[in-house]
C-alpha cells in the first residue's frame, strides 16, 4: 500500500514536498516513481529513482523538482521548487511496474 500526501494550492514560483509512504511491501528493492495527470491530459512520467539511488526526469520538470527516497522509512520524496500553472495535477507515486498510491492534488496558481 502507498499513501501520498503534500498536495495543496500554492502560487507560481512556490514549492510543495510530496512524500509517499510504503507499507505491508519491500521497498527498498523497487524503482519508485511519481507520475501525474492534469485535468483532461493522459497519466505522464515525472521522474524515477532507482532502487540504487539514481534519478531521472521528465524535461519540463528538470532542475526544478527533485526525488529522494529513504528506505529506512519506506518513503520517496519529490520537493517542487519554482512551481508553475502548468505543474498543475495529481500527483501519483509508483513502486516498481505495477503498485501505484493515490493521487495528491497540487494546484499552482495566484
């Protein structure tokens, strides 16, 4: 089970931190991602870590937002620095293929 939290309304320029907590799984042996999906657009990819550690991005994204993960609280992290409208949806964690939180709603707007 994963419960994703950190959400909220924020203005542009903002930040938000949304962490995703792991239960009742191994997680320190999964890749953890976080995808999100915007008001009439498909799921897309954010960005990846790595069971060993290493990060990837979507470009539009990159620079600007960062995943971390700490296996000793089974949680990953993605800390959202210079917020734009367009950053707005929900926010969904991933662990490996198949496993996927609820969504967090982030809103970014003035």
């Amino acid at each position: 089970q994963l419960q994703a939290s950190g959400g909220g309304l924020v203005q542009p320029g903002g930040s938000l931190r949304l962490s995703c907590a792991a239960s009742g799984i191994i997680f320190s042996i999964h890749d953890m991602g976080w995808y999100r999906q915007a008001p009439g657009k498909q799921r897309e990819w954010v960005a990846t870590i790595t069971s060993r550690g290493f990060s990837s991005y979507l470009p539009s994204v990159k620079g600007r937002f960062t995943i971390s993960r700490d296996n000793g609280k089974n949680t990953v992290y993605l800390q959202m620095n210079s917020l734009k409208p367009e950053d707005t949806a929900v926010y969904y964690c991933k662990l490996g293929p198949q496993v996927w939180g609820q969504g967090t709603q982030v809103t970014v707007s003035s």
